[in-house]
C-alpha cells in the first residue's frame, strides 16, 4: 500500500503562482510513475503531468510551458511548480502513483483545491 498526501493548494489570482508537493509512504520501493491530474467540477480527471523514475515527463498541452513537475526520490515526494496560472486552471489536484511492476496498481491522493481567480 501506498500513502499520497498532497499540500500546496489554495486561492491565488490569474498570474500568479503555486507548488503543490505531494509525499509518498508506506510501500515506496513500489512506487514507478508519480504525477497530477486534475478534476474540475462537472469535468472529467484529466492527466496534468507525470514523471518516471528515470526523470521522463509527459505534460499535458494545456500547462506546457507553465507547469514544471519535479520529483525527489530521496524525500518520497514530488512536485507541480504551477505558474501564470489561469482561471481554467482552477480544479482539484490529485497526486497519482503507479506500480513500478503491476502498472495497473494506482493509488491516489485526496487531493487539494486550486482555485485561480480572474
């Protein structure tokens, strides 16, 4: 089992910027890809930004450029460094794990709110 706790969120106004951090515990040698996914209301989760052991990321095309996902495999924790954040961007952000060798073991965070204000 794994335990995600994510932290970072809150209000902030178009422009501006946020880092949302997220922990693992628990059974960390499993740990493969971590990433972010976000859920807006009435919206479907959609992938944000997800990086690989070996440091490979893959972003979404709507943060390109803006977000930047980091990862310390030391601290068990990886980061969303979140700038000229837009009112679209406002959502929920979930931290996401996945099995280094059953990939389609996943775990989740509970997630933490951003909102961006026009």
């Amino acid at each position: 089992q794994v335990q995600l706790a994510e932290s970072g969120g809150g209000l902030v106004q178009a422009g501006g910027s946020l880092t949302l951090s997220c922990e693992a515990s628990g059974s960390i040698f499993s740990i493969g890809t971590m990433g972010w996914y976000r859920q807006a209301p009435g919206q479907q989760r959609e992938l944000v930004a997800t990086m690989t052991r070996g440091s490979t990321t893959n972003y979404a095309d709507s943060v390109k450029g803006r977000f930047t996902i980091s990862r310390d495999l030391a601290k068990n924790t990886v980061y969303l460094q979140m700038n000229s954040l837009k009112p679209e961007d406002t959502a929920v952000y979930y931290c996401h794990s996945r099995n280094r060798q059953v990939e389609s073991v996943v775990y989740w965070g509970q997630g933490t709110q951003v909102t961006v204000s026009s």
